[in-house]
C-alpha cells in the first residue's frame, strides 16, 4: 500500500505525527529564545529604574547646596531630573524658589531604618510625605 492508498483515519494519524513533531522542535527553539527575550526585558527595566535613583540622589544633592548665581542652570538641570524619576513633579512657584533662593532640607528625623522626607505645600504641587529606606551603614571588619 502506498500512502496515498492509506485509509482515511490512517492518514489522519500520520498528519497529526508530523504536526506533533513540528510543534514539539518549534517549541524547543522558541521556548528558550522568548524566555531569554523577557529576562532581557526584566534586566533593562531593573538597569533603568537604578540609574534613575542615582539620577535622583545626584539631583537631591544638588539642590541641598545654597543656590548661586553661578549654579542656576545645574540647579535647574537637578529639578528636570527630580519631575522626570522622582514621581513627584515641583510647582512653578517651588521650581522658582529652588532656583532662587531656597536649598532643599536635610532629612527630618531617622526613625528605625527609615528617612523621613518631607515635602510641604510651598515646595510641591500636594503635601507630601514618604518614608524611604535608609541604606545599611557599611560595616568594616
């Protein structure tokens, strides 16, 4: 009997195989590459939001300098930076008074491992405040 003398169901089987086999090698290679594809992806985004916060804490010390005529556009540089990663964008009148005047403050108080920061409404668009996580203090041995 030839193949194309195979009963029906016969057939349907041997179609069925090679699909199977087809899908079985497509998914040896496919698995492994869209896989390493959202890892990538993962490793970008993690990559990005750490640049970010050190965008940030560059921007933070920055501002907690006392403005100068000379660091007007560093200051306003720092304040671009702190609307773009830090998720709290500054009000005209708090841009001005940055760029102006006013340095931002220290931390307000150190409480269990944690830096309070405050941001009032003459600074900020609403009341703010955040309770970061405060880096270990690095142990020598």
């Amino acid at each position: 009997m030839t193949p194309t003398e195979l009963p029906d169901t016969s057939r349907r089987s041997t179609i069925l195989q090679r699909a199977l086999a087809i899908a079985i090698v497509l998914s040896a290679i496919l698995v492994p590459v869209a896989t390493t594809a959202i890892a990538s992806r993962f490793a970008d985004a993690s990559s990005q939001r750490e640049s970010g916060v050190k965008l940030v804490e560059l921007a933070v010390s920055i501002l907690r300098e006392p403005p100068t005529a000379k660091a007007v556009d560093i200051r306003s540089w720092a304040m671009d930076v702190l609307d773009v990663y830090s998720g709290v964008r500054l009000s005209q009148a708090a841009r001005e008074a940055l760029s102006d005047s006013v340095r931002l403050p220290a931390p307000l108080s150190d409480s269990g491992g944690f830096s309070v920061i405050a941001c009032l409404d003459s600074m900020c668009d609403t009341s703010v405040v955040r309770m970061l996580p405060r880096k270990p203090a690095a142990t020598s041995k």
